[in-house]
C-alpha cells in the first residue's frame, strides 16, 4: 500500500535572529517547532548563526546542531530554503557574488515572496535601515555587549524567581519597552522598511533585526518583522489560503523559559 504524504502545514515560514552560538537563543524551543513543523517556502530572515558572539568566544551545544539539522531536513525533502544574511552573520554576505547553495539551501542578499492571494512581499533582515548599526558600528558593537550582560543577568535574576515562586520575566525585553528612544527608533525603523517595500513596488515587507515580531500596515504598505528566538519565539507564517499569521511558540506550546535552560545554568554554577 502507497503512503499518502500530508500537505504542508504552512506555505512559508519566515524566521529570523535565532543568534545559534549565544547562550541567550533558544534554540530547544526552535528546533521543536522546526521538527513539528511544514513548509512549501522557509525564509531565514537574518542573524541564524552569530558571528558577532562565536568571534569572542565559542558556545554550541547538541541543540544548536538539531537546529541546522532540522533546516538541512527541509530543505532536502523539497522546501525552497532561502538564507538572507543580517548584521551578526554579515560574514555570509561575502558569498553572495558566487551564487552559492549550501545543502539546498540558497543564500540571498534580499528575496521576493507572492502570497497565494497575490500579496508581493519583499524579504531583507533589515539592519540597513538601522542607522546604528550602518553608521556608527562601534555603538552596534556596545549595544550588543550591553544586551548580552542584560541576558546573563536576567538568566539569574529567572533563578532566584523560580525559587521564590514566581514565574519567568524578561529584564531586557521591560527595559527596551521602557526606553522612549527605543521606541522612537523601532517606529523610525518601520516606517523606512515600509518607505523602502513601497519605493520598489511592494505591498509588504518582512525582516527581522529589532527583535519585535509586529504585523501592521505603515503607511499604506504591510510591516511584518517576525520577531526573534532569543526571548519572543516568533515566527511568522503563511496559511495556504494567503493569510499571515504571527506565531507565539513558547507561548502556543506552555514552554518554560526555566527547563532546560535552568539545568545549564546550575550545570556551570
């Protein structure tokens, strides 16, 4: 008797900064959804693997690696998987020039993705659009160390409220949201993605890079930024219908921000 072979659940997925190589991603609660999830199209929107972090000092562990695999799966069992390198895996973007395909994996400055009801969507990570990081790297580079102390801290900081009873809480995702110039700045970075989909004939865009996963029109244009794997575990995905939905993972799945993470944490105390 022939298997009948399902359809796949979504018609694109679009993920972007998973930062593999950092203590901070989560790369457990993504390689789950990478196994338990299907896709006619993934769209690896940037900051995958962070070149930034594995410069200064090497972290990857068995998770990391099931992450890769589950991206090498997909692609081998007929996904069109298309690599758009960010800011913290610039080094990829030396190789674009060659046209080169890694495990069938295609690697891309920019892409170009049609919905199935007509939607042209233009894909880019983002961070050229970010004057921080274009203008001024050593600011990019402070800022990504302050980030980094902010999730060390915070992984204690979880620790000790385990153990007084209260559940996980994000210290560096409350202070982005309490900093006006942040704010300022994920609106500024909005509107010049949008600015940038329309100017080249667009209806929308997806990126990443500011790690806050947000679906709304901006000026006419449809904003779409699928957040991050370091604390939201977002991803956006597409119904086979058209639809565009954001995808909470930690959230839809009631994964503890705690396990296993906690275990590495008492593994090296």
């Amino acid at each position: 008797m022939s298997q009948i072979s399902l359809p796949p659940a979504y018609r694109a997925i679009f993920i972007s900064d998973t930062h593999l190589g950092t203590r901070g991603c989560r790369s457990e609660f993504l390689a789950d959804f990478l196994r338990r999830s299907s896709c006619q199209h993934l769209f690896l929107v940037g900051d995958i693997i962070d070149g930034w972090r594995l410069r200064k000092s090497w972290y990857w562990d068995k998770s990391h690696d099931d992450v890769l695999k589950q991206i090498v799966r997909l692609a081998r069992s007929g996904t069109n998987v298309t690599y758009i390198p960010g800011n913290h895996d610039e080094m990829f973007r030396t190789w674009l020039p060659f046209g080169l395909e890694i495990c069938g994996i295609k690697m891309s400055r920019d892409s170009e993705h049609t919905t199935a009801d007509g939607k042209r969507l233009l894909v880019m990570h983002g961070d050229e659009f970010d004057n921080v990081v274009r203008y001024a790297r050593f600011l990019a580079l402070l800022g990504d160390w302050a980030y980094t102390v902010a999730l060390s801290f915070n992984r204690w900081f979880n620790v000790v409220r385990l153990r007084l009873g209260y559940p996980y809480w994000s210290l560096s995702a409350w202070l982005k949201r309490q900093v006006k110039e942040a704010v300022k700045a994920i609106d500024r970075f909005e509107v010049a993605l949008a600015a940038e989909a329309r100017r080249r004939g667009f209806d929308g865009v997806v990126c990443g890079h500011i790690h806050h996963a947000e679906m709304r029109e901006v000026q006419g244009i449809l904003y779409l930024n699928d957040g991050d794997w370091v604390e939201s575990c977002t991803a956006l995905v597409e119904h086979h219908d058209g639809r565009l939905e954001l995808i909470d993972w930690a959230a839809l799945n009631r994964l503890s921000f705690f396990q296993p993470r906690l275990n590495k944490v008492a593994a090296t105390a």
